[in-house]
C-alpha cells in the first residue's frame, strides 16, 4: 500500500489516491464550502511543503503571499473590472514577484534568521496593509469580494455561484498544483533543492548555485501561495486583515508540519485536520486555540512525523502482521 | 519645533530600551541554548497582565514591577523543566513549533482569565504628571521607564561580563559541551538563562504596562519586533541588542510625528536596509 502510494510515475498512486480524496471529500464532508476551504490551504501547505520538505527552507512569512493574493485578486475585480482567470493569474504573479523581492533579502541567511526574515517582511506586509485602508479596509475588512462567472474569451464557461460549482474549480486547480508540484519535485531541479537541503555548502561546492535554486523555490511557493489566498476571498466574498496577518502564516506552517513533510499527501492532511477541527470545535467552544496549542506540544513530543508520518507507520505495520498472518 | 524632537527622541529611547529588553532575551535564550523561543512575545503579553492584576489586587506599581517579571520567570523555568528542555536535541522547526504552542495556549489563557478585549492598565499615582525642565516638560513615568530600564540593562551587564554565572552563559555560548565538561551544570544553567531571558520579556510587558496596556494579541507584534531588533543587531549580541533596539525606537518615534501610519512600516524599512548593507547584523559575526 504505501509502495503503492509512494511510486514515482505522475500517473502513479499517489495522483490516483489524490484524484480519488477529490471527489470524495465533499460527499464526506457536511457542506462543499469546508471542503473548498480544505482544499484551499491545502494548496498553502503545499507551497510551504515544497520550501520546507523538500528545500528545507522554513518560511514563516506565507501568510504575506496568501494575504497579497486575497487583496490583489479582490481589487483587481473590484475596481480593474477583471474576471475570473485574469484575477487568478494577477494573484499568482504578484505571488511570484512579491515572493523574488523578500526571498532576494531574506536569502541571504540560512537558518533561523532565514525564518526571522520571512516572519519580519510578512509583519511589514500586514502594517502595509493597515496604512493602505483605503484600499484594504484596513480593520474592517475588505468586503463585498466578487466570485465572477468562469468565463474564457468572453465566453461564459460556467455559473460559480454555487458552493458545489465553485468547489469543482477549486478541486481542478488543487489538482493541477499537486501534479505539478510532484513533477517540480521528481524533476532535476527537485533534487538539487533535496540537495541543498540535505548539505548545502556540497551542493554548492559540486556547482550549484544553490541561493538561485532556494529564490526559484520560493518564487514558486509565492505564486501557489497567493492563488491559494485568491481563491479563499472568492469563497467568503471577503478578505479580514487576518488572511496577512502572523497567525495566517502560522497557521499555514502548522498544517504543514502537523501534516508531515516528507510527503505532499501530508499537506492535505494537515490542512483537512486543521481546517475541520477548527469548524467543529470553535462552534463548541470560542478558546478551542489552547487545544490546538497542546496538540503542537504532543505533535513534537510523540508524532514527529506528522499525521502522514503517523498513517505510514501504522501501514508499515498494518502489513507486516498480515504478512507474517499470510506465512505458513 | 526643536521640543517636539527632543520629545520624540526620549519616547525613542524609553520605547527602544523596552524594545532591548525584549531581544535581549531572546538573544541571551538562542545564544546558549541554541533555541529559539517563539513564545517571547506571548510572555510579554503575561507581563503586561501580571501588572495589570497586581495593580488590581495591590494598587502598588512596585508590586507589579517586582512580582510580575518574578512570577513570568518562574513559570518559564516551570516550562523549560517540563517542557522546553525535551526539545532541546531536536531541529529548529520542533523548537518553533513547541514554542508556538505554549505562545498559543498562553494567548487563549489570557483571554480566559481576562476576556478578550484589552484592558488598560493607569499609571502610577507617583509617577502621573510631567517633569518640567526649563520650558521642556515630559512626562514622569516615561522619564522613569528610561531610567528604570538603563539600571536593568547595566546591571545586566555586570551580570553578563563580571559574574560566574555570566561568564558559563558566555562560554556555553562558544561551547556547551566544553563547559559541561568542565564540571558546570549545564542543565541547572539552562534552566536558570532560560528562566532570565524570559523574565526580561516579562519585565518589558510589566513596564510597558502603563503606556500600551495589555492586549491578548499583542504577541505577535512584539515576537516581530524582537525579531527586527535581533535581525539589525546580530543575534547573541548583548551590544546588538541595545543598539538594534534604540534604533528601532528612535525610528518608530520620530516617524511617528512625520507619518505615523507608516511608522511601523519603516521599522520594517530600517530592517531591510541593514540586511543589505549588512546582511549578519551591525554587531552579528558570519
């Protein structure tokens, strides 16, 4: 199973079992809207997962390129009248861009000053947008985002307006990323990063160059960031100072490493997770944050895996005994 | 016009030395146990509630300003005996990820304890009113806060550079497994260093207390700005600490009467200069 899961084609399992989770998860779910929603920082995760998993680079600044994304899609409908796809494309370059000017300073350092930096421009991009309320409403919110029709040339593709609908473009977009990002990763380019990870000053000494390869990632991670931050102001019509703001970045990390990094099937678990219990538990109960915060301290003390680290093992051993139950 | 600077400037210097506290600590914390502390800005916050409570209970600042930096600092060796030194072996991302949980359970518990919205805290009956120097008048208790916090940050120093224990904390900075050979116990040291850097944070909330108040979601912020002083000081850097933490008081200050929308955001400016100009700090070594 996990052999399965782990094969190396694009079309190999685990797209399979991701295709599969797709189609699955609104039915499972009580409403389409936690599934997009699922889905969407799913996508977030991903794009950490892909610098922290496989480049080893910590960023603690998403919530900057998730919050740029929300506002500059936002805008671009309200006042430059753009549609659906325009938007979306507008977010995920001023992603990129956003993300080559703070990984172009914050590069410079490896380590936890690397994770200092990114926290630091992402907490200038939340005052930025608190002196800018004029645009972004500052305190307030920007409100009345619009979910416009999915359209191509002008011509009307398809009505969005219902949680399903929208859940289906979510649910494309979700799966391209993944795909793509498995094909980043399983591409030369994706080892190097797993190289410079593992041992930097080697990497750097065979001939990469290695600060080119973590800019190139984490451009990457913006762009995916910023479309995940999109589309979650298309889906509550509605973009609160929080989506820029610390706690969105930590949120996004959290899913990240409560999900595991050593796979991108992690990071939809993470964010499932998270994105579930705190629809469940915050209508039970306002402060359920202290839950959260505990279940951090036990992740790092018992499961330092993560959830799919956790689900691996007990698969490992789910087998195992049927095997040795197989044996004569 | 010249008074407004001169005032802007004391503001500077009474914010930045609030500001070098907190980093200190932090500072201090990541130096010798190689561990950084994601929950500094959510024991910042337990200060500046602690003030508020013990003036509450007691109606004396000095209370608070010595009770309050105790009690933070004797929870966080309560935390670093628990908890924090299980983390210890682990990567950086486990230290974040612990700490980030304790900074959120202490958020919550504050909203628990005392609600969600903010609560001011006054400032003390004998430090109200403002000192009056020739036609320059200022205000008492941030005079006080100034003064108070030069005190703490020399005898900090002394502590640091003219005591035993100063001078283990500086050598398990260089190597801990060299000084734990030398027969000192490293465990007790961490503890202690732990119980310190935290405290200062403490005291940081407790004396900014009276200016700012206490905000359950003021962590964060102030988690930034420790981060901004150490990035332009140099981590591990008591002289960095200062001078980062001057300069960002000074910058948000006197900002603050040219555009004060953007005065947090040159903070963040001043940041993005030095880690171009200097990308390990002005006092941060390679």
């Amino acid at each position: 199973m996990t052999a399965f899961l782990k094969s190396k084609g694009i079309f190999g399992g685990m797209t399979l079992a991701v295709a599969a989770i797709l189609v699955l998860l609104p039915l499972l779910l009580p409403s389409a809207t936690l599934a997009s929603e699922i889905l969407i920082f799913a996508m977030a995760a991903l794009a950490c997962n892909l610098l922290l998993g496989y480049g080893g680079l910590l960023s603690f600044g998403q919530g900057l390129f998730f919050g740029a994304g929300s506002y500059l899609a936002s805008l671009a409908m309200i006042h430059g009248g753009f549609g659906l796809i325009p938007a979306l494309l507008a977010a995920a370059v001023a992603g990129a861009v956003l993300a080559t000017c703070v990984g172009w300073l914050s590069i410079r350092r490896a380590g936890i000053y690397f994770v200092m930096l990114t926290l630091a421009f992402s907490q200038m991009g939340y005052f930025l947008a608190y002196t800018l309320s004029k645009w972004t409403g500052g305190d307030n919110g920007l409100l009345d985002v619009p979910r416009p029709d999915l359209s191509l040339f002008g011509i009307r593709i398809a009505d969005l307006s219902s949680a399903g609908a929208y859940y289906t473009l979510v649910a494309v977009l979700f799966f391209a990323v993944f795909v793509g990002a498995r094909r980043v990763i399983d591409s030369p380019f994706g080892s190097t990063l797993v190289a410079i990870r593992e041992n930097e000053t080697r990497a750097a000494a065979i001939g990469f160059d290695t600060r080119h390869f973590k800019m190139l990632a984490f451009t990457l991670s913006g762009a995916v960031t910023a479309l995940a931050g999109a589309l979650y102001a298309m889906l509550i019509n509605y973009v609160p100072l929080d989506n820029i703001a610390m706690s969105m970045s930590e949120n996004i990390v959290i899913m990240t490493i409560i999900g595991g990094t050593g796979s991108l099937l992690g990071s939809l678990l993470g964010a499932g997770a998270l994105v579930t219990l705190g629809d469940i538990l915050s209508a039970m109960w306002p402060r359920w944050q202290m839950l959260l915060g505990l279940a951090l301290i036990l992740i790092v003390m018992f499961l330092r895996g993560g959830l799919w680290g956790g689900v691996e093992h007990a698969l490992d051993r789910f087998l195992k005994i049927r095997e040795k139950g197989n044996a004569p | 016009m010249l008074n407004l600077y001169l005032f802007q400037i004391l503001n500077g210097l009474g914010l930045g030395m609030i500001y070098f506290l907190i980093s200190v600590g932090l500072t201090i914390i990541f130096g010798l146990l190689n561990f950084v502390n994601f929950a500094h800005g959510g024991f910042f916050m337990l200060g500046a509630y602690f003030c508020y409570a013990l003036l509450q209970a007691t109606g004396q600042f000095w209370v608070a300003l010595v009770a309050g930096p105790l009690a933070v600092g004797a929870m966080a060796w309560v935390a670093e005996k628990v908890l924090i030194r299980r983390a210890y072996h682990l990567p950086h991302t486990f230290h974040i990820l612990i700490t980030v949980g304790v900074a959120l359970i202490l958020q919550e518990a504050c909203i628990i304890v005392w609600g969600p919205i903010g609560k001011s805290i006054p400032i003390p009956e004998t430090l109200q009113g403002v000192v009056i120097m020739g036609k320059f008048a200022y205000p008492k208790y941030r005079l006080f806060l100034i003064l108070f916090s030069a005190v703490i940050g020399f005898a900090l120093w002394v502590l640091l550079e003219r005591t035993r224990f100063g001078a283990l904390v500086r050598a398990g900075s260089e190597s801990t497994e060299m000084v734990s050979l030398l027969g000192a116990d490293i465990y007790k040291l961490f503890s202690l260093t732990f119980a310190l850097g935290v405290g200062l944070a403490g005291l940081a909330g407790v004396l900014s207390g009276p200016i700012r108040g206490a905000h359950p979601f003021m962590g964060p912020e102030v988690l930034g700005l420790a981060f901004v002083v150490v990035v332009i000081g140099g981590m591990g850097s008591f002289t960095g600490a200062l001078v980062g933490g001057l300069i960002i008081g000074l910058v948000q200050s006197l900002m603050s009467s040219l555009w004060p929308e953007g005065a947090s955001l040159m903070i963040y400016g001043a940041m993005a200069a030095v880690i171009l100009l200097r990308p390990y700090g002005l006092f941060g070594r390679a």
